[in-house]
C-alpha cells in the first residue's frame, strides 16, 4: 500500500479563544477527490487554508506527499520553517478560492503566465504555451487576451483554476469555487472540476453542491463544529447518514435547491 498524497492528523486550530478546529483526521489518496461538507463555521475552510499552511495549526500534523507541511521535526520537536521553504511547499499545491484573486491589471493570459515565470522561474515562451492549453482545457482560449473586468465571473473562476494548474501541483484545494457565482454560471466551472477529476487530478473540494459531490468525490466528509461528523463514500453519507447532524444538514440542502429551482409564483 503507498502513502496517502495528503494526511492530517488531529489538528487543531484556534482564533483566539474559539477553537475552530477540534482534531481533524484526514486521508487522501493520490488521484482521489474528496468533498468536504457542513454548515458555515463548521471549519471545513479554515482546514483546507492549513493544508497548504496559509493558517498556522495549533496542535497536530499534515503530510503532502510526505512532506511535514510548515514544519520540521528535530530532537523529538516540532520546529516552524522559514518561509521560504514554506513557500516551496506551497508551490505544489493549487488554491482556488471563493473570489477569483484574479490580478485586475494582467490578461487572462498574462494571469496564468505570472507565477511559473515569476516562482518557479520559467521560460516564458514555455510558460505562454502551457497556459493557453491550460485556458483552451478550461474552455476560454477565445479570451486570452480579455482583462477581468471583462470576463464573467464563471469565465474568472475557470481562469483562476488554469492559474492554478499552471504551476502543476501534486493537490488541488478548492475552496466553495461557486459560491461568488450566478446561479446559471455555476454549471460551466463545476464542468471544468469534473474534468479534472475524471484525469484523475487529486482534489479536496470545499462546497455546498450535494449533486457534485455525490457524482465526483470518492469520499465526502462531513463536518460540524470543528469536527468530522461523518465520512464515506458518497453513496452512504449523501444516501443513508448515520448521524443526525448530517441528516438536518442534507434535509436543509436539499429544501434550498428546491426553493432556488422552483418556478417563481404567478402574480
């Protein structure tokens, strides 16, 4: 049996006197996808933030491809990294956050060209290469050329995955890419996450969208009040929860896709 690409191990977190997180376990394979679910504030981004140590934890470990993730290990003691070498780590691990974090001066192109030039010291002519494949894969290779401010913000969102990509990350976090979204523009990025899970890209997703999750994930981890309530395949947690908490939470979900696709009233 190999090792997991990603493993946390009880980690904690607090802001101040609120413990966000309560001693997560965490197990992701390479080539796996796995949707992390529960209400707001339950933590599920706040744990995806420390994977790739843009939150510090307070207690525990996490593992990226044996990597200790911001930390070292010496004399039995935990030791925090220089940033530098945290900043190495992060390199291998995509993030594509709520608000697409797009540079509002930069063309879509010149955004996905930025990071291998300026991080990880690329030719150019390459890097240029790579990103219009990776915005053709993404469905915009008519819009190289378009600014932020012109593009849509599904068009924005699947421009910030191709930016992501673009550095060829080991793991792909998504942090609810589809909650800054029009209803109607959330099919085109989901779209381009289905792809990518079908290539068999390794991808911890944060979202509220049951349907994806219970079409893609391999696994779906539920979370409530800074802990894992409930995991397994979709098939059971999604279908058959054994937890209260996760039943009122899908029970709750599911009533708002009913009230967002119901037909508005005659009047």
């Amino acid at each position: 049996m190999s090792e997991p690409l990603v493993r946390a191990v009880n980690v904690s977190k607090s802001f101040g006197h609120v413990e966000v997180l309560k001693g997560i376990d965490l197990e992701v394979d390479a080539g796996e996808v796995v949707c992390l679910l529960g209400p707001s504030g339950s933590g599920k981004t706040t744990f995806l933030r420390c994977i790739n140590h843009l939150e510090r934890i307070d207690g525990g470990r996490i593992w990226v491809d044996g990597d200790l993730i911001g930390l070292a290990e010496r004399g039995g003691r935990l030791h925090r990294l220089p940033d530098k070498q945290i900043a190495e780590q992060r390199r291998d691990i995509g993030m594509v956050f709520q608000r697409f974090n797009l540079f509002p001066h930069m063309t879509a192109l010149e955004n996905v060209v930025e990071a291998p030039v300026k991080v990880r010291g690329e030719k150019r002519a390459a890097a240029e290469q790579r990103a219009l494949a990776l915005l053709e894969r993404v469905g915009l290779g008519d819009r190289t050329g378009n600014y932020p401010s012109q593009l849509s913000g599904g068009q924005q969102q699947r421009v910030a995955i191709a930016r992501a990509l673009a550095m060829q990350p080991k793991l792909m976090l998504f942090d609810e890419p589809t909650s800054a979204l029009d209803p109607e523009l959330v099919g085109e990025v989901l779209a381009v996450m289905r792809e990518l899970a079908a290539d068999g890209t390794t991808m911890i997703v944060v979202t509220h969208e049951v349907a994806f999750a219970r079409e893609v994930a391999d696994q779906v981890v539920f979370m409530d009040a800074g802990v894992v309530v409930e995991r397994g395949r979709p098939d059971d947690v999604l279908g058959n929860p054994k937890h209260e908490r996760t039943r009122t939470f899908l029970a709750r979900m599911r009533t708002g896709e009913q009230t967002t696709s119901a037909p508005p009233a005659a009047g």
